[in-house]
C-alpha cells in the first residue's frame, strides 16, 4: 500500500475544519502531501461510493471544479478488513466555514451552476435513471401512514405532484454533467484573497447527465437545513440563464419526492442518522416546492 501512497506515511493531521467529523486528512509520505479519505468496515456503503468516485472521477472532462485523483487503495488488511482510501492532489482547499458565510455560499451555488456548463461524458447514464422521478406515484398508490406529518399541505397534493412528475423526461434531460450529491460535505473551498472565493466538489460516486440546473436543485434544500435562506432568495442573487420556470418546478417535484421517500425507507449500512438528515431536506424542498406551486 505505502507505495501506492507514494512511500511510507510519515505523518497525517485533519484537515483544517474538519476534526469533528474526520472525513478528511492531510497526509504526509516520504515523497509528497495528499488530501486524504480513509473508510474501514463501518461503512461499507461508503466504501462502495468511494470506489465509484476514483473509477467516475477519472472520466470528468478537464474543465470540473473537481480535486484531482491521485492515487486510489481498496484492499483487505489482515486483522482489519476492508479499507477504502482516495488520495487527492494536495491543494489549497479548506471546508465551508460552519454556518454558512455569503462568500462560502456563493461559491457552493456557483460550483453547482459550472458544472452544469460541462458536457457530460456520453457513458455516464441518465439522471432521469439515478433519481427517482416516479417517487410521487409510488407515494400515492402506497399512501403511507405519517406521510402528512412532513406537512399538511401533501394531503391531498399526491396525485397532483405525481402528475407533475411525469413531465420529468421533458424537463429534466439534457447533455450536461450532474454531480447528483452536492452538499456541505462534498464541497471544498479555495480563497483567493479580497474575500474572493472558489469551490470544488469531490464525491463523485454517482455522475449522470441531464439538464444544467439539475444539480442547483439537488443543492438548495441541504443549504435551508444548513441555515442557507431560502432557495428562492439565493436564486434571486444567482440566476440560472435560459430555465424554463415550469421546468424548474418539475425538477424541484421530483427532488422533493424522492427525498420524501427516501426518508421514510430503512436506515442503510452504516448511516444510521442519514435518514433523519434526509428527512430534514425532505422538509425543505417541500417548503420550497409549496412557494413554487403558489401555496
């Protein structure tokens, strides 16, 4: 492994801001510094998206604000078991600074309409294919119980948001890359100085390709559970050039539903508090697709 890394590890601290969750590491070898990610056998799912990200981020054209790979480690250690680990070139990046600060969340909008700008590769599939764009129907022939609980307003909404939904193949398709899970975590901030800031994204475990706007959807509901305003207020400070309105309420429906149903779905390996996040944003985009269907 110590030559994958680039020779024998020497040292490692946390990353500026991130020694409460621990994700990220700077890591010093015997020849250079890495940004490191390192997951054991807790989180096998987890690993399975870190595997998936060093095989799709290899693909991405040149113009992605992404952290370049460097080297990639998937191996059973004796007495240990499986360990995952990604190694990113060592560049000036810092996580967004807790809460939000509007040059941190400018940069996290703006990191998500660029890239919608690039091309996707054409063996990537169809974002129509990763998110769950019949949610809705599958929430109105199943009519869970607790589904009101997120909101009154969905009681008798489903049908209605179901229909909407299908109009997601017209909406929602296009050419262009889709990150498909930006949020506080896969983000990574660069200053320039003057207040000037730049983002980049990591977490590339499920790319797809689709409309241009698509990961600004996907983005604006974590934001509101992070303390962001609202999505409609930061649209307003970055427009998205050449959106159709009804399109964008689709996509915003169809976002809302998959999170809705996501949430109420079992815990997976190794994310016990995921779904209890999911919920949170399912709460958001929900509050966000009311003010765009007028009530």
């Amino acid at each position: 492994m110590s030559e994958t890394m680039g020779g024998r590890v020497i040292g490692s601290a946390p990353m500026s801001g991130t020694e409460q969750s621990g994700t990220l590491e700077v890591l010093q070898t015997a020849s250079a510094r890495s940004i490191v990610r390192a997951v054991g056998p807790e989180a096998p799912l987890t690993q399975d998206r870190m595997a998936a990200e060093a095989a799709s981020v290899a693909t991405l054209p040149d113009d992605v604000p992404a952290l370049s790979r460097e080297w990639f480690v998937d191996e059973v250690l004796p007495g240990a078991g499986r360990w995952v680990v990604l190694g990113y070139r060592n560049e000036p990046v810092r996580p967004p600074h807790d809460p939000w600060d509007d040059g941190d969340l400018a940069a996290a909008v703006e990191l998500a309409i660029q890239i919608g700008t690039s091309e996707a590769p054409s063996d990537l599939p169809d974002a129509l294919d990763v998110i769950d764009v019949g949610a809705w129907a599958t929430i109105a022939a199943m009519r869970p119980a607790g589904l009101t609980a997120f909101t009154p307003w969905l009681s008798d909404k489903v049908d209605h948001l179901a229909e909407i939904a299908t109009f997601a193949g017209e909406a929602m398709s296009g050419k262009s890359l889709v990150h498909g899970a930006l949020r506080r975590e896969s983000i990574l901030i660069t200053d320039h100085g003057w207040d000037a800031t730049s983002a980049h994204a990591v977490d590339w475990f499920m790319p797809s390709r689709g409309a241009s706007f698509i990961d600004v959807v996907l983005l604006l509901p974590y934001l509101r559970v992070d303390g962001a305003p609202p999505p409609e207020v930061i649209m307003d400070r970055h427009p998205l050039p050449d959106v159709d309105p009804e399109a964008l309420t689709c996509a915003v429906t169809v976002t809302a539903g998959a999170l809705v149903l996501e949430s109420m779905r079992p815990p997976e390996p190794g994310q016990p508090h995921g779904r209890a996040v999911q919920r949170e944003v399912a709460h958001a985009a929900l509050e966000w697709l009311r003010v765009r269907l007028g009530g």
